[in-house]
C-alpha cells in the first residue's frame, strides 16, 4: 500500500470514528432530554388520549431508539482494515493479547492480604514472651563425634515481659541435646533446647535453638580438623601402594616383577577407597564445661 492509500485510509478511518463518537453523543443527548421529560410530566390527572406532552415523549423516544440502531449497525457492520498489508492485523492482535496479559497480572495477580488479629498478653507479669535470651553456662562438655545429652544452668535472671518480678531465676536448670556429623569447615555445633527446670519444682517444655553468648545460632569451642590424620594417612596408604611397583623396577626376575606388579595394582585399588574416607573426615569440635551459650525462647511461657 502507498503512502497516500496509507494516509487517505486513515483520514476515512477518524472520520469514522468521529460520526460514531457524535451519534453516540446524540443518543445521550436524546436519553437526557427524555429522563428530563419524564421529571416534568405534570401529576394531574389528564383527559383520555395522548397529550402533547405524551407525543413528544414518544417523538423522543422514537429518535433514541433510531439514532441507537443505526449506531449498532455501523458497528456490526464488516469494516476494511486499515494500514499496510504486512500483517497489521495479526500485530493488532498480538498487542491486544498483551494488553490482556497485563490488565489480567494487574487485576488478578494481587494476593489477598492475611489479616492477623492482635492478641493481648494477658497476664504480662506471669509471662515470658517469645523471643527472650536466656544466658547459661555449660554444665558439660560437648564433644561433636557423638551426639548426646546436654545441660547448663541460668546465669541471669529472666524477668517477666513488664519487668515485674522474676520469672526464671538464676540456677533453673536447662535440658537439651546435641547434633553429631560435623560438615568439614563447619566451626559450630547445633544445640536443641528442650525443658527448663526451676528451682521452685516447676518444670516447662520448649523447643529453642542454642548460641553462642551474642545469640549467634549455634555453639562453637575448639574446632579440631584433623589435618594430620587425613592427609598424613592418606599420604602413607598411598605410598604402601607404591611399595610393589617400587620393587619390581629393581628386580631382574620376570615372573617376580609380575607379581608386584599385580600387587602393587591390587594395593592401589584398595588405597583409593581408604584414602577418601580419611580426606572426608568431618572435623570435631570441643565446648568446655563453663562455655557461655543463650538460648531464645520459642513460645510465650506463662509461670505462676
């Protein structure tokens, strides 16, 4: 199509448009002047047959309803797409599938906020809410090479969440459990708290994480990696195997040297196993009895 087709296409394409804006415009128009109308019919009662005012409303009427179906004729009718031949059309309809996508992401794509109610602390000098660091000192050592049993006692006074009076005394008992199987480069151990103990018998259950004395997750001491007993077990292992190999070179036996040759070979296979368990050997970390740890209250716990 040439540039003058593409610009007279577009001239009848606005003038279109335009004739369907003011007949659009006409109809409200007309609508207008008919609900105004009506508003002002007067309420006495009439005498039988049409009045003028009812002729009209009717005339009005009459004009709305022309003016709307020839507007929903235009529309209806097949309109020549304007623009040029290449493809406009399936681009048209490939924005218009954009546009959907959007207005579709804009409009459905929101979640719904989650209202969460507030909930009042009851009795906030009977309570210990969640979140609070409870300081302790190990009671036992850890050793990470087996998992185990672990207790510490409270070294400061926990009080209640308006600071009342308190709550956890200093000397409440704590009761928990450590992990085994250290990563290697790992430096710290995980704690699991479960159950404190007070002095006055009273005995509660949580489940909290350990750390360290600044609240850091987990605990760590002295971090022993092992470096000698993995590599230097390796490197021997690795040169027993060698040992064969090593002395077929210098003998003048044939049949000698085959057969460690096949040793030497056997030997090999057998140290590649050996010597990745020891380079996996996780390290083992040691915490002293004594060993300042926290410990972060899970749950409100409520004490009387």
């Amino acid at each position: 199509m040439s540039r003058v087709d593409r610009q007279t296409s577009a001239a009848a394409e606005a003038a279109l448009r335009a004739d369907l804006d003011e007949r659009a415009r006409q109809i409200q128009r007309l609508q207008t002047d008919l609900e105004l109308a009506q508003l002002e019919a007067p309420t006495t009662p009439r005498q039988p047959g049409p009045s003028a005012e009812d002729l009209r409303l009717q005339e009005l009427e009459a004009r709305r309803q022309a003016e709307r179906a020839i507007l929903e004729a235009r529309i209806a009718s097949p309109i020549i797409a304007f623009g040029s031949s290449g493809g406009g059309t399936d681009e048209s309809a490939a924005e218009q599938r954009r546009l959907d996508g959007e207005t579709e992401f804009v409009r459905n794509g929101a979640q719904p906020a989650t209202v969460t109610q507030a909930q009042t602390i009851v009795n906030p000098s009977n309570t210990v809410v969640q979140g609070t660091m409870i300081q302790a000192a190990l009671e036992t050592a850890i050793d990470s090479q087996l998992a185990g049993p672990v207790r510490a006692l409270v070294s400061e006074d926990v009080h209640a969440y308006d600071g009342s009076r308190v709550l956890i005394p200093r000397g409440s008992r704590l009761i928990g459990r450590y992990q085994s199987g250290v990563d290697i480069a790992q430096q710290r151990i995980t704690i699991a708290w479960d159950r404190i103990i007070l002095p006055d018998n009273q005995s509660f259950e949580i489940s909290a994480f350990g750390g360290d004395e600044l609240g850091r997750s987990g605990t760590t001491g002295f971090v022993d990696s092992r470096f000698g007993t993995r590599f230097g077990s390796a490197a021997l292992i690795s040169l027993i195997g060698t040992l064969p190999s090593v002395a077929a070179e210098s003998t003048d036996d044939e049949r000698t040297a085959e057969a460690l040759e096949g040793t030497a070979e056997s030997l090999q296979d057998s140290a590649q196993g050996v010597i990745g368990e020891y380079l996996a050997l996780a390290p083992v970390i040691y915490v002293d009895q004594g060993a300042r740890v926290t410990v972060t209250v899970d749950r409100d716990l409520e004490i009387f």
